[in-house]
C-alpha cells in the first residue's frame, strides 16, 4: 500500500483519539518539523526508528501502520464507533490564495463558513466555493470543493491550480503520458498543457465536491 497507506493509517488513529499533528509530536516525543513532514508527504520513505514510536503509541505495529497488514477488527470497530466529522473553512474563491496562509488562525468563532466531512484530510486542508459559470458537473458553479494539499497528484485525479500569468484560480484534470504531466481543461475546445512547475502553482488534489440547492445549509 506504500506511503499512501501510512498516511491514510495514521489520520485514522489520530482521529480515534482527537489528536492534531502538534499533540502527537509531543506524545511520541518527536520533532514537530519530522512529524509534519511524515503528514504531508514531504518524507516518502520513513526510517523504522521513525515509525516504531508511532506505532507503539498507538498500539498497532509498524506493518499495520504502513498497511502491510490489517489492523485488528476490535481496532477497526473502535474506529467506526469513535469517528467524526471533520470541520474545515470554506475560503473565498476570490481570496483563497492569501486566506489559505492563515489557516492555522481559522476558529469556529472566527469564520462564518464550515463544512464537515467524513473522511481523512491533512492538517492544511480547506474547501471552497468554485466561482466558474463554465465548468461543467461535478464542479459547476457554487459547487463546494474540499482540497487536499498534502496528497500527490496521479492520473486522472483533478486539482485546484493557479495560473503564474493569471489571478483566477482553476480546475485541471491531471493525465500522464508516456512520462509527461498533462493538465486538461474542464471546458471544451481548450488543448491540454504541459505541467511546468515555473507556470503553475498548485493548491492541492481535489477529493470531494458537495453541491446543494441550499448552499447556507453547508455553513452549519
């Protein structure tokens, strides 16, 4: 299962006990820098001394936190049993690029807009509204968008993405070929682009979309 799998692993067992990335440095005594490079996938292939005080926090083993191996059905069950919703800012389409540097401040007291899903997103993680009268289904106009930045981009996923030449931010479908990394427009007729890092600038992988008839109800 590789990396994907840890990271997957781990936001779960952080959940079952409502630890942050800061709380869980501190309990496994690590250093916060290491834990949050672990979390965002800036370390692909941790050391075993890395991972074996994760593990035995937890009570799980080093095999079981890589997804080698299962975690146990009374440890699955806990989790069924002990899993939330996570809440994450909505940030304006318009202002995403300077709000998502202050997401650390963001507090339910603080911001108006919030979602809640049910599934792992990374500690930086946020949603939006998209503001494109042009995309087509699944990302139509009004449509809430939860972002991941800490996941890598594969083929046939779609990320939000900002343009170095341009202010307004957009959605590409990425597609490799042969070596290459191609970003697709959602909008008919537009030729796919070959991803240049020195162009583009991206916000992270898209992993769920929400459109409601009634959009305040996803503030609450």
């Amino acid at each position: 299962m590789g990396y994907a799998g840890f990271r997957r692993n781990l936001m779960l067992l952080m959940q079952m006990k409502d630890l942050n990335e800061a709380q869980l440095s501190r309990e496994v005594s690590m250093a916060q820098p290491t834990m949050h490079k672990l979390m965002s996938g800036a370390t692909t292939d941790p050391r075993i001394s890395t991972l074996i005080p994760i593990a035995n926090y937890f009570g799980v083993s080093v095999d079981q936190l890589l997804g080698l191996v299962p975690f146990d059905v009374s440890l699955i069950s806990a989790a069924q049993h002990t899993h939330s919703s996570i809440k994450l800012p909505i940030l304006p389409w318009e202002h995403l690029v300077e709000h998502r540097k202050n997401l650390a401040g963001f507090t339910l007291s603080n911001w108006s807009e919030w979602i809640a899903v049910n599934k792992p997103i990374a500690q930086d993680g946020y949603a939006t509204k998209i503001k494109n009268s042009s995309f087509p289904a699944p990302f139509s106009n009004n449509t809430v968008i939860v972002v991941d930045p800490s996941l890598t981009a594969i083929n046939g996923c779609y990320i939000l993405l900002k343009s170095t030449n341009k202010d307004a931010l957009t959605v590409r479908k990425c597609v490799f070929d042969g070596g290459d990394f191609w970003l697709m427009s959602l909008i008919d007729g537009i030729q796919p682009t070959l991803w240049n890092k020195d162009n583009w600038s991206i916000y992270g992988v898209i992993v769920e979309t929400y459109l409601s008839l009634y959009q305040e109800s996803l503030a609450s």
